[in-house]
C-alpha cells in the first residue's frame, strides 16, 4: 500500500508549507487536520522499516518504526495537535509556519534508523525551533535565541563528529544500542547529553524557553527534550552514569525553580527536573525503569505541555509573568485556574493523576536495583517538584496576594487546547492500561496498590503542610524581582569578562612594545644623524619632513618642466 | 487548593477552613500507617512516618536552603542588560528597596507576548 511509505514528517512539512500561503480559516483548518490525519495513519503503521535507501557506502533508514519510536510518535502527534489548538489565534506566519516544521523534525529524529538522518534532524529541530524564540521580536529574545541556537548546532556538530566515529569503527549507521566505547560513544553520549539539559549543559533551557512566545514555548517544551530523551533511551539504555547524572537533574533545578521569579522559568526548571526521572529510568535498564522513562515521557509533554499552556494564558492575557507582578487571578480566571491546577496535580503525581503511574515505576525500579541513595534523591525531588511546580505556580499566579489584575479567561481556542491536555492527564491517571499497552515492554505493573498511593498521598500532603507552615511563619522566600546567577553566568559573564581584561592586558603590553620599538628607532636615527654630522653638514641634518616632501616636488617639478622643453 | 471553586478566598473564614480540610488530611493519612500494612522494599519505609517525615523536612530543607542561595546568587533584575557597567551593588539595592509591586508596576517596559498581530 502506497501510504505505508509517507514518514510522518513529510504531512507536517506539506503543512508547514501550506500554512505559508494561506491566511485565515483555511490555514487553522489545514493545520488542525495535519496532525490528525497523520496520527491516523500512524496508526495503521505496522513495525518495521518502511523506507531505505543506499548513501555512498552506507545504507540510510529514515523511516524506521519500533514500540519506542512509535511511544514518542504517537505523543508528538497529541502535543503538535494541542499546541496547534492552542495557537489558532496567532496571525503570525512565521510561528505557524516554524511551528509545523519543528513538529515535523521531532517526528523525523525519533522514526530515523540511521545516525545521519538522526543528525538531519536534530539540526532541524535547531534551526526551525529559534524562531519561535526570536518570534517574540523582543531585544532579550534575540540574544536568548542566538545563544540557544549556538548551544544546539554545537550539540549537531558533535553528533556529526560522533557519527563519522561511529561509521569509521562499525561500517554502519544504523542507529541502535551505541553505549560508551569508543570515543564515538561518548562524542555522541555528549551530544545528545547537551540536548537533554544535562547538568552544566541545561541552561539553554531556562534561558530560551521563559523568552519564546506564547505558544512558541508550547512546541517547545514538548519536542527538543523527548527527542534526546528518545535517543538515549535507544542508545544508552543501562548505562549507570545516566543514573547519576538523572539524579543530579531531578535535584538541582528545584533549588533554582523555588527562588525563581519568572514562572515560565520556574516551568522550565521543572522541565529539566521531570527530564532526570526519565534519565534516571533509562540509566537503570531494566524493563521496568525503560517503561518507566517512556511513559513518563509521554506523561510529561502533555502535563508539562498543559502547565506552560496556562502560564502562556497569563501573560497572554496580562502582558506579565513575573510571580512578583501576579496573584488573585483566580478570581476573574476561573477556567484556566481550575485547568493549570490539574496541570500542576499531574507533574506533582498525585494519584488518579497522569504524573504517579510512570514516575512510581522509576521509583520502584530504582529501589529494585538497590540505588538506595538514589531512590532518596528521587523522592525528595518528587516532594520538592510538588512545592514549586504544583504549589508556587498556580499559588503565586492565581492565588497569594491580589495583584489587582482583572482578566478574563483566555480566548476559546486556547481554553480548548488547555482542556483537552487536561482530560488526557486525568484519563491517563485514571485508566494506565491504555498508556502501558503501548509501551515496549510487558511489566504488568500497577500503580495502584495501597502501598504505593498512600506513600505518595503522605508525601505530597505533608509536603504542602511545610509549605503552609512556611508561609505562615513568613518564611517563605517572597518573590523578588532579580536575576539567579546559574551556569549560563559562566559564558555571559565571567568568560567575556575574563577575556575583556585579557585582552586590555594584551593591549597595554602591545602599546607599550610600541612606542619603546618607536622611540628606540627615532634614538638609533638621530644618533646616525649625528655621527654623520661631521662628513657633511648639509645632506645628514635632521631635516623635517616636509622639506623632504617640498623638495622632491621640486624635483618633479623640475622633470616635467625639462620634459616639455625637450 | 482543593476547593478553589468557591471563589472566596477574600474571606479569611475560608482560607481558615481550607486549611484545617489539610490538616485533617494530613492528620488522617498519618493516621492510616497503623491501619494499612504496607509491602516494603526498603527498611527506611517501615519507620513510623518515614513518608510524612521525609516530605516535610525535605521541603523545609529546600526552602532555607533556596532562600540562603539567594545571598549569593541573587542579581537585579536587569543584570545581564547592561553588559557594560561594573558597579552592580548600587542597581541592586535600588530594586531590593523598591520591591513593593504597585510601586513598580508604572515602571515596567511593556512585554511584547508575542502572539502580536503581525501577519507577515
């Protein structure tokens, strides 16, 4: 059958190309079937290679379909058609039209068989994703894209690098378990290690996501990270430093995110603290932690999706985002309250909640492993993701004090889009059968043991109890407006500035050699002129210049006059 | 956050209500560790508590521990803006001491969203 060659990439770049030259209804109708459409056909997709052809001495697969492609497939498919839903107001053609490329790329990177149509892919995410970042037409957004495209080529060029390694040490790309031999594993480990926000590589994160559009960080946070969390989990399954480096992520970013002000930056450090759990379970390997990582992932785009479609609301609706500017607005935005407060019980897993029936498999498959400390780890970030992104977010923007802002809720579309993510998260807490069905594996795990919820229910309960507590006692950190130093101070601040200091150092020294060498020349000249004095007083007088000019003039002068007399 | 549909939370009654509805909560989920008997895994997860415990330090925990990182790494606002001035103690004082948010609300530049009207 004729449609079992179409990759799904190839209807949204169709889209993207459509959306360039329609306006209106038109366009929002082309642009919601796409998604549509294409999921269907996903559906009748079965597992296999459906496309490859030879590329010099290599066989290329761009068109290779699996359980894990097809996991990360299927919700790519969900969260282009929610954010698409959730940005038909948008009259920008740029963003619709960088919006359907970038779905489309996700999609490419996680159904290519082969590391170079990998790496295609992984630059495309790059280049069509800037542009929801530098849509925002602001000063702060241009440099914070530039940065973030910097960091993402520079992660491409090194997964090209690793590639060429690769195919030089195996004599093939086919993109399957990789692990760390070799120096092509490790160029490759890094590269996808800077697209999953690894700890120390993460601030293009928190940097770019909290500038780009309103619906621009909606795409965002769904595609770029799932696809290194993919890629991992086809590469590295098992490899026990991804469980250390996971569990860093869980842990660091809840620091940051509690004293953040900017509250799509506190979404963004959560972010980075849902990718670790997912880090965590593909560095344990096991069937159960893989599954675990999978449908977290899956789980985490929707609600994650959903959290930073109400904050988008926010400040579509406001023109403000700081925690510091916001408050009370539950008052006036009902809806969008009640749907960012379902958001925000999925990352923080509560029960009957998306969030609790994939987390608690990487929960339980670290205790299983015996990672002791770990598993600690975990559960602390798991209470702490619940103080800022399930408390402060939804506290400090529609709650705490009034701000005094009076909006309504946001257009329909928008609601829409924020509703549908909403019954997703309930339905997948509700029913997991259907979200494990489709997982690679067979676990026949169940979240819903009394052990296992009434853990979880104590936890996140007396979690918000020191919360409470701490805001009565007023020892809550207020929010302030301020900048938090992190990594990124490194390349903003103390290498510019390191470099501007070098480089006035290296131009005192330069100015200095220069005028001693000059004032050495003139010493050695007029000493010349002098020892010369005595031979002949008229030819070696320190003459100045422009008698020298005037003379040779003269002479000129002379020439020419004799030239036309001759 | 259970009940936010009342919409009434201008009314301290109500928050006072909405408060004591957790610590019921809180009081009968601790309650219920001497009625279910829990499959362990790990010996941390038999002590009395433990889950309770653990989420209630560790939040306290990360909140100071938060609040204390702001010391040294908190900057103004406007820090990475002016990338050619040295002096930043002085700019940061005057935000921490103009920090009420009405004082500041006149002040602030207007931020493009970004879904503007441009239809290029």
């Amino acid at each position: 059958m004729w449609m079992l060659e179409i990759p799904p990439f190839l209807p949204f770049f169709i889209g993207a190309l459509l959306a360039g030259f329609t306006r209106g209804i038109l366009r929002n109708i082309i642009m919601v079937s796409i998604p549509v459409v294409s999921a269907l056909h996903l559906w009748t997709v079965p597992e296999g290679i459906h496309l490859q052809f030879a590329f010099l001495d290599y066989q290329l697969m761009p068109y290779r379909v699996d359980k894990l492609s097809l996991m990360f497939g299927y919700v790519f498919h969900i969260a282009a058609f929610i954010a698409i839903v959730y940005s038909l107001h948008v009259r920008d053609t740029l963003q619709q039209v960088a919006a359907m490329l970038y779905a489309g790329s996700g999609l490419g990177a996680v159904f290519a068989g082969d590391l170079l149509t990998l790496f295609v892919f992984w630059e495309l995410l790059a280049f069509t994703s800037v542009f929801l970042i530098w849509a925002r037409r602001t000063r702060s957004s241009y440099v914070a894209g530039m940065r973030y495209l910097i960091i993402q080529v520079l992660s491409g060029v090194i997964l090209l690098a690793g590639t060429l390694f690769y195919a030089a040490e195996n004599g093939s790309l086919e993109f399957g378990h990789i692990g760390l031999e070799g120096i092509a594993g490790w160029l490759i480990f890094i590269a996808f290690g800077i697209k999953c926000a690894f700890p120390m590589a993460h601030n293009w994160l928190t940097d770019a996501y909290p500038e780009a559009t309103v619906t621009g960080t909606v795409f965002l946070s769904a595609f770029t990270t799932k696809v290194a969390v993919y890629a991992l989990a086809r590469g590295y399954p098992g490899t026990e430093l991804l469980v250390y480096i996971g569990a860093a992520m869980t842990c660091f970013p809840i620091f940051f995110a509690v004293i953040e002000n900017d509250l799509r930056r506190v979404l963004a450090y959560s972010l980075i603290n849902q990718v670790g759990f997912m880090v965590v379970g593909i560095g344990i390997g096991t069937a159960l932690a893989l599954n675990g990582a999978i449908s977290h992932a899956f789980n985490d785009v929707i609600f994650k999706g959903l959290l930073f479609m109400s904050m988008g609301s926010v400040l579509h609706m406001t023109g403000r985002i700081n925690g510091s500017d916001l408050g009370g607005l539950y008052k006036t935005m009902p809806k969008t309250t009640v749907l960012c407060i379902v958001g925000a019980a999925s990352i923080s897993a509560f029960p009957l909640f998306s969030g609790f029936v994939s987390k608690s498999m990487v929960m339980s498959a670290a205790l299983e492993n015996g990672y002791d400390w770990i598993w600690l780890m975990l559960l602390f970030a798991s209470a702490g993701v619940f103080h800022h992104a399930g408390i402060k977010i939804p506290y400090f923007a529609f709650f705490a004090h009034d701000s005094g802002l009076r909006v309504s809720d946001p257009p329909n579309n928008m609601l829409l889009a924020m509703f549908i993510a909403a019954v997703l998260c309930i339905a997948i807490g509700i029913y997991p059968s259907a979200l494990y069905s489709l997982l690679p594996y067979d676990t026949g795990y169940n979240p819903y043991d009394a052990t296992h919820v009434l853990a979880q229910t104590q936890l996140l309960f007396f979690s918000a109890l020191a919360f409470v507590w701490l805001n009565l006692r007023g020892m809550y950190p207020p929010e302030l407006r301020s900048t938090n130093l992190d990594f990124d101070w490194i390349y903003r601040r103390a290498f510019p500035q390191a470099l501007q200091k070098i480089f006035a150092i290296i131009e005192k020294i330069d100015h200095a050699f220069r005028q001693t060498f000059l004032a050495n020349l003139n010493l050695c000249l007029i000493f010349l002129s002098r020892r010369h004095e005595g031979v002949s007083i008229l030819l070696s007088r320190t003459y100045p210049v422009g008698s020298m000019v005037l003379w040779v003039a003269v002479i000129l002068a002379a020439y020419l006059f004799l030239s036309f007399i001759h | 956050m259970e009940n936010e549909k009342k919409y009434l939370f201008d009314k301290p009654e109500n928050v006072q209500r909405l408060l004591y509805f957790l610590y019921i909560c809180c009081a009968l989920l601790l309650a219920l560790d001497f009625v279910i008997h829990r499959h362990v895994m790990h010996s941390w997860e038999n002590l009395w508590g433990f889950y309770p415990l653990y989420g209630f330090v560790g939040c306290v925990v990360l909140v100071l521990v938060a609040t204390w990182m702001r010391t040294f790494l908190m900057r103004p606002e406007n820090y990475y803006a002016d990338e050619g001035k040295t002096d930043y103690a002085e700019t940061f004082n005057n935000v921490e001491a103009s920090d009420d948010v009405k004082n500041n609300r006149t002040k602030r530049h207007s931020n493009g969203t970004g879904d503007n009207d441009v239809d290029a």
